[in-house]
C-alpha cells in the first residue's frame, strides 16, 4: 500500500456562499436596491402571483425580476407581457438551486442602478434553494393549497428561512382537507417570525396583503 | 437529486485545498455528512464517481462518507435526545422548545494524498 498523508479541512461546503451572499447583501444595502428570493415547490404560483403583485407595485417603485425556475424562458417572457416591467432569465444548466455567485452573475445583467426591487423566482424545489443562501434580503415561499397544510413539518428548513409564507389557490380550499389554523401553527412551530399570508393568485384575493408587506420592506432598506 | 451540485461544491474546495498544500494528486476525500442534512450517501459517492474522474487531480479518488448522527436539544429539561427517532418533541419531557445540535453537516473532514518522501 502506497503511504497515505491527510490533510485536515474541516470546512462545510456552505462556507463559501455563506461569505459570497453576505457580501452581496452589503452590495445592495449600499446601492438601496431590495432583493427578494421567491420558493416554492413546481407549479404552486410563484409566476402568477409575481404578475398580480407586480401589478399592483409598479406605479410605485422600480421593478426586475429574475427567473430561474427552468431553463426555458417562457415565465419570462410571461412576466414580461403581463406587467411590462424588465424579467431576465437565469440558466441554471439543470442545477436544483441558484447561489449568491448565480445571483450575483443575474444582478450584473439588470440596470441596478435604476431599480428598487429585483424579485428572484427559484428554482422550484423545497430543499436545496433553503440551504444556499442567494444573498437576499428576504426569503418568502409560496404553499399551495393542494399540496397539503403539513409541509412545514416535512421541510422545516424552508420554513424557518422564509419570512413570509404565502398561501396561494384559496380558492380551491373547498375541495381540500386543507386547515389554514393547522398550518398557521405548523409554520409557528418552525419559526414564530414568519408571517403567513393566505391569497388567491387566481383572482387576486389578498394580493395587496403581499404587496403592502414588499413595499414596507424596500422602503426600509433604503432607510 | 441535489447530490451532483454538491459534488461541485466539493471539487471546487478540494481543488482550493490541494492548490494551497502543493499537492497534485487526492487519493481520498472524507466527508462528514450529517443524518438530517438531506444529502443522500449513496448518491453523494455515485455523483462523485462521475464528476471527480473528469478531473486530472482527482482520478481514481475514493469519496468516502462519515455520518454524523443528529442530535437535538430542549431548552426545558436541558437534555439532548436523538433528532431522527423523536423528531421536534423531546421525549424526556415532550417539550416542544428544541434545536438541532449537530446532524445537518456537509462538510469536507479531510482529504488524502499520497505521501511520497523526497
Ligand atoms: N386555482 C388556482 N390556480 C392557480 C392559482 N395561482 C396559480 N394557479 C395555477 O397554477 C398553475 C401554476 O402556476 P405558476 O404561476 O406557473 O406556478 P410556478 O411554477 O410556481 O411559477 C397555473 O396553471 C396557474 O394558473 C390560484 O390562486 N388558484
Ligand atoms: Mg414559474
Ligand atoms: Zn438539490
Ligand atoms: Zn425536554
């Protein structure tokens, strides 16, 4: 056997983009710009519920946003024609999470200089987007109603990074076993800070609920 | 399946490692990988295989896991239990007001290289 020397690293592979994303925090704390990193599962409305608020913000302030749910640019170009505000897209090659190099590679592709908010559509995935810190202001995530009041229980971390837990397709709750109390407190129980905002995407129910809350946050930042 | 971005990420600190030690060939590479921290081993070592082969400096290079096991803690009877069997509840007093301690590594430990005497 061939002899063997080892090497002690003991770094966790987070490190780095713990680092990178607290300095692109600072980055836009200085330039006044609000980055907001949207989750969600697939299909649970980050796209539609992006229009209506965008919507109801863009008289108001300066808006961009990134998409980096798929590799094709149709939520893009969705955002785009629907609010007419700038919407780039991100490729991701197929990976299953954006991290601050990523976003920091979309931010040197948007005018910064003339925006107030960037919202950050990620990839669609409960996991991993928790642990890689984008280097965001904020976290918020989006549960749809049909995917069950418990998911606070099955992916904790997601919960107690977000500070906004949006309940999107109220609309439907009449055909779901869906305990909006229940997952109040399920979220609770994962991070007592975060607020939870039930909405319907749909047809716009409590979309100013979210809208007002974004407002606040970027009229603070730049404080 | 988020085990080959993670595999990246470590390649990308084995290389940083290897370059600041002068070394230009890592034989092994271990990891502590946490119970909770959603990376699936089997997986891991899979994804590895594939991607570390493409680079000259890992050829060959065994990836090799130590699962660490997840551990909570309550804030009110001041005990620790295990994370996977009893979940958020501690079972010494079915208190709710508890953290993970250690569980939810995905750390590089250490790496290998082949010690040639000069
Ligand atoms: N019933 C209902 N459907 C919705 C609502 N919001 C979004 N959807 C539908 O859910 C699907 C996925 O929405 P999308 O915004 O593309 O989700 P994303 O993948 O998270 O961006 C689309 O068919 C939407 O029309 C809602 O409030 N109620
Ligand atoms: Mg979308
Ligand atoms: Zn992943
Ligand atoms: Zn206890």
């Amino acid at each position: 056997m061939e002899p063997i020397k080892i090497i002690e690293i003991k770094k966790s592979i987070f490190a780095d983009n713990n680092i990178d994303a607290d300095e692109l925090r600072d980055e836009l704390k200085k330039k006044g710009v609000y980055l907001l990193n949207l989750m969600s599962s697939p299909g649970s409305g980050k796209t539609t519920t992006l229009i209506r608020t965008i919507n109801l913000l863009k008289d108001k302030i300066r808006i961009a946003v990134m998409e980096a749910d798929i590799d094709s640019d149709v939520d893009a170009v969705k955002i785009k024609e629907a609010t007419g505000i700038p919407s780039i897209q991100l490729h991701t090659g197929g990976m299953c999470h954006l991290d601050a190099e990523m976003t920091r590679q979309g931010l040197d592709s948007v005018p910064m200089e003339d925006l107030d908010l960037v919202i950050l559509e990620n990839v669609g995935n409960l996991v991993c987007p928790a642990e890689f810190d984008t280097g965001s202001c904020r976290n918020a995530m989006i549960l749809s109603v049909p995917e069950g009041d418990d998911k606070p229980l099955k992916y904790p971390l997601m919960f107690s990074v977000c500070d906004v837990v949006v309940i999107n397709k109220i609309d439907v709750l009449p055909y779901f076993d869906f305990d909006i109390d229940k997952c109040r407190e399920y979220v609770r129980m994962r991070n007592p800070k975060a607020q939870v905002i039930p909405i319907c995407a749909k047809t716009g129910e409590g979309v100013d609920v979210f809208a007002d809350w974004i407002l606040r946050e970027v009229e603070n930042w730049k404080k | 399946m988020h085990e080959l971005g993670i595999v990246f990420y470590i390649i990308r600190d084995v290389k940083e490692a290897a370059e600041a030690n002068h070394v230009d060939h890592v034989s092994g590479v271990v990891m502590n990988i946490g119970e909770v921290s959603t990376v699936v081993p089997e997986y891991l070592t899979d994804c590895w295989r594939w991607a570390a082969d493409k680079e000259e400096l890992l050829k060959g290079c065994e990836l090799k896991v130590c699962t660490i096991p997840a551990v909570s803690f309550c804030e009110d009877c001041r005990q620790e239990y295990e994370t996977v069997r009893y979940g958020r509840t501690c079972p010494h007093c079915h208190g709710e007001n508890t953290y993970l301690l250690r569980g939810n590594e995905v750390e590089i430990k250490e790496i290998e290289v082949p010690d040639c005497p000069l």
